[in-house]
C-alpha cells in the first residue's frame, strides 16, 4: 500500500510540474499597440527573434512578448521591452526569457 501511494504521490508531482511548464498566456488581441511596440523593439536590439520557440505557433520574440504583456498590470501603459530591460523589470525579464526559451 505504501508504494502504491508513493507511486501515485509521484505521478501527481510530475503532471504538476509539467502543467506549470506548458503554460500558455492568454492571446494578445489583434492590433495591441504595446504588443506591436514590444516585437519591433525586441526584433531590432535582440538577435534569435524570428526562431521557433516551444508555443506553438509563435516565435521567440512572440512568445516573450506575450509573456510581458501578460504579466504586466492591465492598467500599464509604457513600453513592455524598455521596462523588461530597466532594473524594475529584471525579474520580469527573466520570466520571459525562460518561457519563450530565448536564451
């Protein structure tokens, strides 16, 4: 009995862990202006942006900034890359640079 719930203690762990991992962000509507903002400014200073990352259907440079308009405040109104790349959004910057695995 202690291995059978050991075993399923550890099947739980690991469907945990891999839906935290393929979490995907809601979609950005059509024409956001902050989301337009973001991909020219990420496409021109960062290089790797048009490569497949792991969310289907979108790039690198999609993916993370979808992640940073995704997890900015809804009442942010700045520039999601400038603010990834200021002290303030350091964290943030990670954040997305993981999920969108642009490394």
């Amino acid at each position: 009995m202690k291995r059978l719930l050991t075993a399923l203690a550890a099947t739980s762990l690991f469907a945990f862990a891999g839906s935290a991992m393929a979490q995907e962000y809601n979609t950005v509507p059509a024409g956001d202006a902050q989301y337009k903002q973001c991909l020219v400014r990420v496409n021109k200073l960062y290089e790797g942006g048009d490569e497949k990352s792991p969310i289907a259907g979108q790039n690198k440079a999609q993916a993370y900034c979808t992640c940073l308009w995704n997890e900015t405040p809804d009442d942010f109104k700045g520039n999601l890359s400038k603010f990834a790349d200021s002290d303030k959004g350091k964290k943030l910057d990670r954040v997305c640079t993981k999920y969108s695995k642009w490394e």
